[in-house]
C-alpha cells in the first residue's frame, strides 16, 4: 500500500495536539497515549512524534527511543492494572 501523503496523518495530528489523546507518556521524542479503540484494557500506542512511515523508515536510534519508553508504558500499566499478561505490536503498512 502506497501511503496517501494528502490525508492527514491522525498520529502527527495527535502529537502536533490537534486530536484529543489520555497521554500516558511524552518526552521530546515520543508519545504514548490510550487506543480510542483499546482491544484491550490499557490499550496503548508509543510513537515517535515525528513521521516514519513503518520500521523500515524509522531512524534506529529513534526507534530505540520507542522502545525505552515502551518499557515505561509496560510498567506504569503493570503497576496500575496488574494484567495477567500482555502483548507488544509493531505493525508495518497493511496488517490483517
Ligand atoms: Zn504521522
């Protein structure tokens, strides 16, 4: 799938604080936030706040910076849900 750079982006809208997020976590690279959708309880998002279109266009220290505060989002949610267990995602163009 080819990205339709002319529709806007919903993520950059989010970081640019022009779509309504409950933020978890910000910092000068990243952002995590609750799913409007959640699959499941505590359902969060980390993006970079800049565009990257999938793993293969991300700047790896960047997406190293992703992952730091994906650890941070685990324990906060570990800390105030006590799952039983969870389940990372990173997904790429179309995924079924
Ligand atoms: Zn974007």
């Amino acid at each position: 799938m080819v990205e339709d750079s002319s529709k806007p982006c919903i993520f950059c809208e989010i970081v640019a604080g022009c779509s309504p997020a409950r933020v978890l976590l910000e910092n000068e690279t990243c952002i995590s936030f609750l799913d409007i959708a959640p699959a499941s309880r505590g359902h969060a998002l980390i993006i970079p706040k800049n565009h990257y279109r999938d793993i293969y266009d991300i700047d790896p220290n960047i997406l190293a910076e992703s992952m730091k505060m994906t650890k941070e989002v685990a324990e906060l949610l570990e800390q105030k849900l006590n799952p039983e267990g969870s389940t990372l995602f990173q997904m790429n163009r179309i995924v079924g």
